[in-house]
C-alpha cells in the first residue's frame, strides 16, 4: 500500500522499544515510502536511544503501574490517563494507518488511545508471560505476535508465534568483528555479562568477586557490559582491587549493538530479558540465566525452555555469586563437549526471521483495515 504510516509504541525498556526498530527496519524493506514514527517515555532509557539514533518519536509521561494497591497505583492510574490523553494529540497529528505495540506502560497508553481513536492495533508480546497492558489490549488488536506458544496460549486466538524481533546490526554481526572491536585474544575463551541496558547489580557484585579466579583458572577474558547505573562505582571497584585493571578484563557501560560481543561470545551470563535472551541465541552462545526475581516472575517464564532444551543453565538471584559463577565457568569452559551441545539448543532456538514475519503480519493488518475504510484517524 502507498504511503503507510505506522505508530510504534516500545517505549520504557529498550526490550519493549528494540523490538519496534526490527520490524521497522523490515517494513522499510516491504514497503517503500512507509513512514514510522515512535512513542517513548520522557526521561526512561528509549529517550535516549530515540534521540542518538535520531529516530522521528514523540514523549509521553508513562510510568509503570504497581501490582498491588497504593497510593503509587493511584498515581499510575492518574499518569496513565495524562499519557491516553496526550497519545489521542499524537494520534490526531501523525494519523498512522495502524499502530504497533510491544506492551509495557507505553504500548498500553498507545493502544487505549489507539482504541478509543478507532485505529486499527497489532500487538506484539515480547515475554513468555505477557504483561498486563498487552493481556488488557488483546481483545481489541487486529493482530497479535508472541515470542512463544504459552504467551499465544494467553493472548487468543489471534496471535501466532514468531519469536522476538532483533536489529539487523546484531543480526549481521561476527565474531571477527567482535574480536577485532573489543580487542579480545581470539585464542583465549571468551564470557560476556550483561544485565540489559540498565544493568543488574547482583551479576556486576558476583563478576567482580569472581573476577581473579575467571581470568587465571579457567583462564578467560571477560566483556563485562555493567550497564549505566553502576559503571562508575564498579570502575572505581575494579581499581581498588586490581590497579589499573586486569589484562583481559573489559569493562563497558553499553553497547549500542551488543552483537559483535556475542558473536565472539564462548559463555554467556543473563538476566531473562526475551529480548536478550533471543539475542544470545541467534548467536549460539551457551548461557547461565539468573532470571530477575520480581515484575511478577516473568523472567524465569522466559529462561525455563531454553533450560529444558539444553542451552541454559538457571541460577536463583538470591543464589547467585561469585563463588557460584567460578564454578558454573569452570566446569562449563572446562566440558568442550557439553558446551558445544548447548550453542546447539541455543541456535535451535533462536528465530532469525522474526523480525521480516512480524513486519508482513502489520502489513497485512494495514491493507486489511484500509480496505474496510478505516484510512486515517478521524
């Protein structure tokens, strides 16, 4: 169809917002001359992923919504009315011809505006377990995608399974190329940590713990990506105990393509973010998953099948440390064989055509509610 304009709506993690830029990537492909546009929240970590990708996007002020009853829940409820509001002004502006939503507080301001605005919804749900906004906007999306068959199991009838979008950038990366920008010794094993753009503080303390014993042991070098949050104190940790740095340790705040790290990746250690965690797996990495314990457990939903299929091995948080990572990195480094084994069940996994499948899916939403009439917001 000419001219089509899509709202994407994957704003307040950069696992809701990562995904939307996936399948704009592909809709840039299939339809030429289409338009996108992005909603994200003021002053949460897809505000600056927007403005240094210089992606066109509006800013809403979304906030998460408790589980249990507070006065923070009614303060939710009063955000969520103000972000409807403000999402009918951007609706009437852009007037996009259907709209994408990953969930999350954004995508559930975005889908009730898009609802009451008469816009036709696709909805994508990024968890094995699908958050509340996408199981309160299912009954009204023309279209739903999911990661797995449990979220589709919860989502209805109309959602079909197509793994989780990622980025092309990531997509395309190598290990050569991992090697060559990080400056790792290709002969020597390599284990990479991240805990999601933000961070997870329980996997930055264990890394530092076990750091001596996993670059002369198992005799490995580490990419650790701390996230923002605890970079400058972990810098000045590092410092304390080691001077100036122990050879083959890296430490990064982030990365903006986690990819080439990856690539080069022999281990793995992960929270349970799906976007993550489908990352790893397109490039085979074996992993050790400490799901992040709260946000209603969702995370251990994510990490469970790759576990049962042989690429993961799953520690609790509270279990987590540097004495128990030492251990899980040697007898793993320490197996070539069982190692092997679970980049086999991780690349089994993994869904690299995700991202072009969900893109065809809005497409076809798009003609379909075009045809019925519905070209713009009224």
């Amino acid at each position: 169809m000419n001219n089509l304009r899509v709202l994407m709506a994957g704003g307040g993690t950069a696992g809701h917002l990562f995904p939307c830029v996936a399948v704009a990537e592909e809709l840039a492909d299939l339809e030429p001359g289409c338009t996108i546009r992005y909603v994200g929240a003021h002053g949460r970590i897809d505000e600056q992923i927007l403005r240094e990708r210089n992606l066109p996007h509006d800013l809403i002020s979304a906030r998460p919504l408790p589980y249990r009853p507070s006065l923070e829940a009614v303060a939710g409820l009063a955000a969520l009315v103000r972000a409807v509001r403000r999402t009918r002004a951007i609706l009437r502006a852009f007037r996009p011809h259907i709209v994408f939503s990953t969930g999350g507080y954004v995508g559930a301001s975005v889908g009730i505006a898009a609802r009451l605005a008469g816009i036709p919804l696709v909805l994508h749900a990024p968890d094995t377990q699908p958050d509340r906004g996408n199981r309160l906007l299912a009954r009204w999306a023309c279209a739903i995608t999911t990661i797995a068959p449990e979220a589709a199991r919860v989502l209805g009838p109309r959602a079909r399974v197509t793994g989780n979008p990622i980025r092309r950038e990531l997509r395309q990366a190598t290990r050569e190329q991992g090697v060559r920008e990080l400056g790792l010794d290709p002969g020597v094993p390599a284990i990479v940590v991240t805990g999601g753009s933000q961070g997870a503080r329980r996997l930055n303390t264990a890394v530092i713990d076990a750091l001596p014993v996993l670059l002369d042991e198992p005799g490995a070098q580490v990419v650790h990506l701390s996230g923002r949050l605890d970079f400058e104190a972990l810098r000045a940790e590092v410092a304390r105990r080691f001077g100036a740095g122990p050879p083959g340790y890296h430490l990064i705040a982030h990365l903006p393509n986690p990819g080439p790290a990856l690539a080069a990746a022999d281990l793995a250690i992960t929270r349970a973010g799906a976007g993550s965690l489908a990352e790893i797996c397109l490039h085979g990495v074996p992993m050790i998953v400490v799901p992040y314990p709260f946000a209603g457990g969702h995370q251990r939903r994510n990490a469970d099948p790759l576990a049962d299929a042989g690429a993961a091995v799953i520690v609790d948080d509270a279990e987590f440390s540097g004495e128990r990572l030492v251990s899980l990195a040697r007898d793993l480094l320490g197996d070539p064989a069982r190692l092997e084994a679970m980049a086999a069940a991780a690349r089994a996994a993994a869904r690299p055509d995700a991202a072009r499948e969900v893109a065809e899916v809005v497409i076809d939403a798009a003609r379909e509610a075009c045809g019925g009439g519905r070209e713009a917001v009224q």
